[in-house]
C-alpha cells in the first residue's frame, strides 16, 4: 500500500546545515559570502561558516582527500537579492547558465513562475540561484 502525503499531517521538519566540500575553503566561502550578501558566521573546528537568512547553516571544509565530487546546490531567494547577486555574478564575470546543462551561456530563465541562474563556485560545485520554487503547494508551479 502507497502512503499519500498530507500536508496537515506532516510533522515539522527544516534543513539545518550542509557541508560543502572545498579545495580552498576560505575562498568558497569568500565567494559565497559576495555573490549572496551574507555576513560572517562563527565557525569552528574543520569549518568555515555562513548562516543564512533562515538560519541554515553553510559549512565549508577542505577534505584530507583530493578528489572532489562535484555537488549542485540550490538556493531561493528574493527578487532583490536575485537582481543584486545576479549583478555581483556579471560584474565579477562568473559564467553563468540559464540552464543546468549549459547551452545558454550569459543568460537567465524565467521557469516555474520566477527567475534562476546556474554557475559554478571556485571549486567547481554546480550553484543554482532561483526566486521560485518548483513545487507549490505540492504541486509543479
């Protein structure tokens, strides 16, 4: 038997942090901290931190290995931020991609009812960037 989800029965549950596996970790976190305009965090131990607007926290570490497996992390955000961060990405000259598999270089896309952005951080992680989400309501916007 399928369960069926139902958004009045689900129990609270929130993403409270990440890893972000970096060849520099002070400046994937440098990067992070521009593109989004977010201030610095504490940090400890093996970690560089950034804590955003929601408090999740992002954790930059360097691993004792020197293969890195490249990871796609998705952020919403505000259309002000979109447009400032979008212009940080232009100004600093990062390539950047309308879409995930790269064939529309220099440009955004207005999918899903929003705008996004796709670009690659210092280490190489596939970054996303986008103002609405693809589901709401459960739903595919």
């Amino acid at each position: 038997m399928e369960a069926s989800y139902c958004p009045e029965a689900a129990l609270s549950i929130s993403f409270d942090h990440t890893i972000i596996v970096s060849k520099d970790r002070t400046e994937s976190m440098s990067f992070f901290r521009r593109i989004f305009d977010l201030p610095e965090a504490p940090s400890w131990g093996f970690f560089l931190n950034v804590q955003l607007t929601d408090g999740t926290l992002v954790q930059f570490a360097e691993p004792p290995f020197e293969d890195i497996q490249f990871q796609h992390y998705a952020f919403r955000v505000d259309e002000k931020l979109f447009d400032s961060a979008y212009a940080r990405l232009v100004e600093d000259g990062i390539e950047h991609w309308a879409d995930p598999r790269m064939t529309q270089p220099g440009a955004i896309n207005h999918g899903h009812g929003g705008r996004g952005v796709y670009f690659r951080d210092p280490t190489g992680h596939f970054l996303e960037m986008l103002t609405h989400s693809y589901l709401v309501d459960g739903r595919p916007a």
